[in-house]
C-alpha cells in the first residue's frame, strides 16, 4: 500500500510532466511555468533530504501547488480543445 508523501510525490512529478506538455502559445502555460518550477523545486528538495517523509510545510506546499496546477492544466486542456 502506498503512504500518503509517496503518493504527494507522485502526483506531483506527474503533474510537472503534463504542464511542460501545454502548448507554449497557451496562457496557462505560461501561467503553470512557475508552479511547474515550484513543484519541481520541492521535489527536489524531497530528494534531496532523502526521506520520502515530507514535513507538514512540504505537504502544505505540494497540496497547494497540485491544487493550482491541476486547475491550470484542466484550463489549458479547456482553451486548446476550444471549450
């Protein structure tokens, strides 16, 4: 079974690689560019400290990013199919 900071760290990797795949002329790909940055940057630091145990602020910060990210890339999907 996987713990909860596994599963934050790979939503989160996951979620890096699909904004780098929003068309660059999208304004939320542009928009996602630093949240992108910002994911890859905690997780980065996660490995780093190499504990796949994340503390609360990490955890805040990850929720946060995947919450914004995910918003930003179900808008990108929305402006490239036209919706």
């Amino acid at each position: 079974m996987i713990d909860e900071d596994t599963w934050l760290l790979n939503q989160a990797w996951l979620l890096a690689s699909r904004l780098e795949k929003l068309p660059a002329d999208s304004i939320w790909a542009r928009r996602s560019s630093g949240v992108r940055g910002n994911l890859l940057r905690e997780l980065e630091f996660a490995r780093a400290a190499g504990n796949p145990e994340l503390n609360k602020t990490q955890r805040e910060q990850l929720l946060s990013l995947l919450e914004i990210g995910f918003d930003y890339l179900e808008r990108g999907a929305r402006e490239k199919l036209g919706a």
